[in-house]
C-alpha cells in the first residue's frame, strides 16, 4: 500500500466493514476491471444513466432507476423530485421552496443526521410520534395515524428509515400516504442483504427507495442507487445531468427522461454537484449484477475462517468470544469479543490503543461503552485476521498489567 504511506498516512486494518468513514467495502477485480475499462471511453451520460436504469429496475422491479453519490446523494435527489416534478421554475429555485409544498413528514424515531441530505433541498421535515421507548416514558411507537394527522396542504411527502424492525409497518404508511395521494421515499441504505430488499421493499408500493451501492453491493465507495417511479427518477435526472447543451440538439433516451414533456430544459439543478462519473456508474452495475446473483458466497465463508483464526488466538484470554451467524445466510458473520467485567471499563482506551498502534486497527466501538468491540471480517484477508488476533492479545496483555 505505498501509494498512501507516499502520501504520510498509514493503511490500516480496518475490522469495521463497510463504513465510510474508513473508505466503504471492498471492491471484487471485476468490479475494478469494469472502472478502468470505462475510463477509457467517452459516452453521454443521459445515455449511460438511461441504460443503468434499466439494469436497476430489472434488478430491483420498479420503473426506473439512477446510479447516484451514495445513499445520501439519492435521499436528495429523490426529494427533489417529489418537490419539483417536471416544473422547471420549481427545479431553478430550490433549496428556495417558497409558494409551493415541501413539507416532508417523518417519524421523530426515525430522525438521524442523515436525514440532512433531505433537509439541503430546502425541505422541511415534520415530525411526528414520540420516541417513548427511548425516552424511558412508555412503549408504543410511531403509529399510522399520526403521518396521517399531520397531512396539510403544505405536505409533499412522506420519508420512511426501513428497518426489519421499523414501526408502524411500511405498507401501512403507504397505503395512508397513497390514499392523500402523497409519494413516499424511503431510506433503505444499509438493508442489504438480504438481496430480496432490492425488489421487495419497493413491491411494497414505495414511490422511491434508496439503497447504498458502496457496502454489501460492493460497488464504487461514493456510489449509490435510486429506483422507482419513472416520472420521479426522470425529474431526479433533470436536476443532478449536466444540463449545459441546447434544448434543439438534446436528445436524452426517453426511458428515462421524456422530453416532450418538457417546454425546455433546466439550468444546472440542486443536484448537480451531486454528480457520478462514467466509471461508477459502470462499476456499481457490474457489483449489482454480482451481488445479485450471489457473487460473494465463497467469500463469505473464507469470513467464518478468518473469525475462528481470531477467536483461537483468544481463547485463553480473558474475552467471552461470541461467533455471530445468520439464518438469511447472506450477511457475514460477525465475532463479538467482551472484556472480563475487571476490563471492561478500559475498553474505550483499548479501541484507542489498537487505532494507534503499527499497523492502525479499527474495531467496530458500537458497543464500547459496554466492554463490547466487534470484529467485522469484510475488509480483513486471512495475514490481517492473524495480526489483528495477536494485538488484541498484547493490548490485553497491557490492560491487565
């Protein structure tokens, strides 16, 4: 890796997965094949994104789709459909949303900081339920008839966080949201895999849904998908494209954009510095075709060996290893290594010990304040698995003494 240390910044061993903060999931050689391959040709991008939506909503069985900046990067484009449709003065003005709706309804439970990407559209988000369960002032949750009650002339949509625990149930809000004739977009990120979300969140009637195309896809770290309603990918296209062509000469694929809907084209719209390159939109739709036919099996179970590598290195230490597996059989395993309750309480100064160590290791710290450190085998080959068992060894060893 001396292309980074050139550059005075260490590779690391990086035990998390596929977070971004660390640079995403690994891309395979035939998706990093594709990228090069592409960077060798000049195409149109309308054309390019026309015959990726395609593959996507063959993929995922929706209308339409777009290869977009990540998740976050469709959360706002898709906003910015539902807020401006086809209308090229609404598309001129955002984020500036004055004199038409734009209100957004979510679930107070369902609110993150990455919610933002919706927010930089200009609209805004109206909350409703309570987040009682957390709060440690009761036990319901956000219930359907609150997105309901909310509703007013001022409502654009509705925003839905997709979970396998997410409540009230999708369909249910879907089902309010289309009877007030209200779009839904929902964020379903990181609900891959199971590879059936591809298809069966939006089979459940949502207008749009996002999905990350930088983690379990595999695809280019920046990359991320949008599908579903043609008419909604078409304005998210308008305002994300280079836009900087005479209206006379376009001629953009009209499965994607019908421009004879259209008295013109817009200038440069909201997401344009949201843009992706021919090269990723290549990659992502050769990871799509991958992970959607289960490329990554016989990868996965190289994890499980890797993991027992570092559970038997520990064995004699004083850590209760947990082997994490999953009935879906599609999502890696995960090894949950907890202190003995006399270490636990140093557990966040070993996180730090291991981030500043030779080579720098970084493990999954959701549950650091427990004692609790998990080890995610995406990123590691079976040389790292080994190393980082042997510095978990010598950073107990320290603790202890």
């Amino acid at each position: 890796m001396n292309i980074y240390r050139d550059l005075d910044v260490d590779p690391i061993i990086n035990a998390c997965g596929a977070v971004t903060r660390l640079g995403g999931a690994p891309m395979p050689g035939t998706v990093l094949d594709a990228f090069c391959e592409a960077a060798h040709g000049w195409v149109p991008l309308d054309q390019l994104q026309a015959a990726a939506s395609r593959k996507i909503a063959a993929a995922t069985g929706t209308e339409a789709g777009l290869v977009t900046s990540g998740s976050a990067g469709a959360s706002t484009l898709g906003t910015a459909a539902i807020l401006a449709g086809h209308d090229l003065g609404r598309m001129e003005r955002l984020p500036q949303c004055a004199g038409f709706p734009h209100e957004i309804i979510i679930a107070r439970e369902q609110r993150s900081g990455y919610d933002h990407a919706i927010r930089a559209t200009g609209a805004k988000l109206v909350e409703v339920g309570f987040n009682e369960i957390v709060s440690n002032a009761g036990a319901r949750r956000t219930e359907t008839w609150e997105y309901e009650a909310a509703v007013t002339g001022e409502t654009a949509g509705i925003a839905y966080v997709y979970s396998e625990t997410s409540q009230p149930s999708l369909e249910s809000v879907i089902a309010m949201a289309h009877r007030r004739k209200l779009p839904v977009l929902v964020d379903a990120a990181g609900e891959l895999p199971p590879k059936k979300n591809l298809a069966a969140i939006a089979g459940l009637g949502a207008d749009l849904v996002t999905f990350s195309g930088g983690k379990a896809i595999r695809g280019p770290q920046s990359t991320g998908i949008l599908c579903g309603r043609r008419e909604l990918i078409s304005s998210a296209a308008l305002q994300m494209l280079d836009m900087d062509d005479h209206f006379e000469l376009w001629d953009p694929p009209p499965d994607l954009i019908d421009r004879s809907q259209l008295v013109g084209h817009p200038r440069h719209g909201i997401g344009r510095s949201l843009k992706v390159s021919k090269e990723e939109i290549i990659a992502l739709l050769t990871a799509l075709a991958k992970f959607s036919s289960d490329g990554y099996a016989e990868e996965r179970e190289q994890a499980y060996s890797m993991l027992q590598t570092i559970q038997n290195i520990l064995s004699e230490a004083p850590v209760e290893c947990r082997l994490i597996d999953f009935p879906d059989q599609e999502r890696w395993p995960l090894l949950e290594v907890t202190l003995s309750p006399a270490l636990a309480p140093h557990a966040l100064d070993m996180c730090r010990s291991l981030r500043d160590g030779k080579p720098p290791i970084y493990v999954d710290h959701t549950r650091v304040q427990e004692g609790i450190m998990g080890i995610n085998p995406l990123c590691l080959d079976a040389t790292q698995a080994e190393t980082l068992g042997s510095r978990f060894l010598e950073e107990l060893h320290t603790l202890k003494s």
